[in-house]
C-alpha cells in the first residue's frame, strides 16, 4: 500500500506541472497584463510601469516568467499578487480554506442524504417513498446550479433569514468565539445546501440503482432463504457491495463539487478559490491565476486519490492485488 501511495504522489508531479505551464502559456495569449492597464491612469508614469513589470519579470516571455515563478515554489513561495498586493501564499491559505469547507459540508450533506434516501427508495421500491426520491432526484439534476444559485440568493433576500453573500458578518471581530462559529455557520448553510443539490441527486439514484441489482443476487437470495431477517439482510450483506460502486465516484463527486464550487462562489459572493480565481483572471494577475488553478487541481487530484484509498479499504480483493 505504501508502495502504491508513493507512486501516486509521484504522478501528481507531472501533471501539476503540466497544468501550471498550460495555464501560463494560456495567460501569455491573452492581451495585456495587470500593469499594462496602469498605463491609463495619467497619474502613473510609463517608467513606474516598466520599472514594476521588470521587478515581477513580466518584461520576459511567458516561459522565462515561468521559470522564475517555478523557482519560487520550489522555496515555498508561491509569489506576489499584483491586484490585492499581498503574498500569493497568505492570499491562498484563506480563500482555499473557506473553498474546503464549502465543499466539504456539501460533500457531507450530498452523502449524508443521498445514500439513506437512496437506500428506503430501494427497500421500498415502487411506493410513494420511491417516487418522492425519483421526484426530488429529478429536480436536482434539472435545475443548474446558476438558476438554483440565483433562486437561494432571492431566497435569502426575501425571507432575511440567510445572509446574502459572505463568509461572516462585519461585526465578526467583536464576536465571542462560539458567536463566530455559529456566524460562520450561518452564512455557510445556503452555499452548502446550493452546491450539494445535484451531488445528492446523481448518488441517491446511484445508491438506489446499485441496491437494486444487489438484492437480487444469488447470495442475498440464499441469506434469505436461510432465513435471515430482511433488515439484516439488507444492511448486513447488500449495503456494503452495493456502496462499493459509489466509493469509485467519490472522487468525481468531490471534483463536480469542486467544479461547482467556482459557480456558487461567484454568484453567492462566497470567498474562495473559485471567486478569487475569477477576480485574478479579469484583473490579469498572471501568478494568482497560476496558482488557484494549480491548488484546484491538486485538490481534484487529492479527491481521486482518497477515492482509490476508501475503495481499496472497502474491497480485500483490491488491497490483495
């Protein structure tokens, strides 16, 4: 298993290299750069421009500039951005740690939902119970995350009972500290509820489907034969071969979060790594562009990675091979 561990580690480095340079090279061909626009403000003079385009090596080709900024991850050093002027790094942390718990409460609220309504559907197939999980998987796969992003946001508007946009309150600082928590928690209910919806519907109907062709096995039909009560049947012997089949999505579900993240970031004004991707990419802030899209695919690649851990866990044949 370490073995396999290390060797998947060893892979991410190609690969985020390759995603960093393809972002550079991406961010070459677009016109202009952070300072460039400076030069419209009659109150900078072209050489302060030049001189501050020197200092961060964008007077270089793209691929020099990559080198440079390659050299400074290497020594931990993610770089400056030139829009919030401020370290990339300290940048970084924050924004990626609200993106986390973003989609970390809507992985939790996704699974923690879908699979036990995925489950009754499948126990009581063909019941009013089945229809309303069919009914409820229907609309989160048909209302995009966009629609259902504005509809949260006019919500929150109307009812006052959300916060519209935000991670916390102005008055966050002069909070007690479980008044901050709950604060934070406020504020994260409606994005994580937004970003979950169409997770949760795609894994109930996994969880439904797979529960399905799992009871009619030929070892679930003797267990019952032998007598075995039906509940124990069900959640003794078919859920655990019937999950395994999710364990191998959870990654993708993770990414599709991810993903969603960036959307439900920008239209809920929820600080994080998607919002500040966007913000860096109209500012033209080449090196925070670079590094949000790399820590987003690390991120992915980490999702992928704890799904292969949990199905590997999950399954002896795949911990014997």
């Amino acid at each position: 298993m370490w073995s396999y561990v290390f060797k998947r580690l060893l892979h991410m480095i190609p690969l985020l290299l390759g995603v960093s340079l393809l972002t550079f090279l991406l961010m070459s061909l677009a016109p202009g750069d952070y300072y460039t626009s400076l030069l419209q403000n009659p109150q900078i003079s072209p050489d302060v421009v030049a001189r501050l385009k020197a200092q961060f090596h964008l007077d270089r080709p793209w691929y020099i500039q990559y080198f440079f900024w390659l050299d400074g991850v290497l020594h931990g050093d993610l770089g400056y951005s030139m829009a919030y002027h401020i370290s990339a790094t300290t940048l970084m942390v924050g924004r990626m740690w609200n993106t986390f718990l973003l989609s970390f409460f809507a992985l939790i609220i996704a699974w923690g939902v879908a699979v036990p309504l995925g489950v009754w559907a499948a126990v009581k197939k063909d019941s009013w119970i089945d229809h309303a999980c069919s009914l409820i998987a229907f609309v989160g796969l048909s209302v995009p995350d966009v629609l259902l992003s504005l509809l949260a946001l006019w919500f929150a508007a109307a009812t006052g009972w959300f916060p519209v946009g935000g991670a916390q309150s102005p008055l966050y600082d002069f909070m007690s500290p479980a008044q901050q928590f709950w604060d934070r928690v406020h504020h994260l209910i409606l994005p994580a509820l937004v970003l979950a919806a169409s997770s949760l519907a795609g894994i109930m109907r996994q969880m439904r489907s797979n529960l399905l062709d799992t009871l009619r096995t030929e070892y679930v039909t003797a267990a019952r034969a032998r007598g075995l009560a039906e509940g124990w049947v069900v959640y003794k012997h078919a859920l655990r071969n019937a999950i395994n089949p999710l364990l191998t999505i959870f990654g993708y579900s993770l990414a599709g979060l991810l993903s969603g993240a960036f959307i439900v970031e920008n239209i809920m004004a929820w600080p994080g790594l998607g919002r500040l991707t966007m913000e860096a990419f109209f500012a033209k802030d080449s090196y925070l562009v670079v590094d949000s899209v790399v820590m987003a695919t690390a991120l992915l690649i980490a999702g992928n990675f704890i799904a292969d851990l949990l199905l590997a866990w999950s399954d002896p044949r795949i911990r014997l091979e």
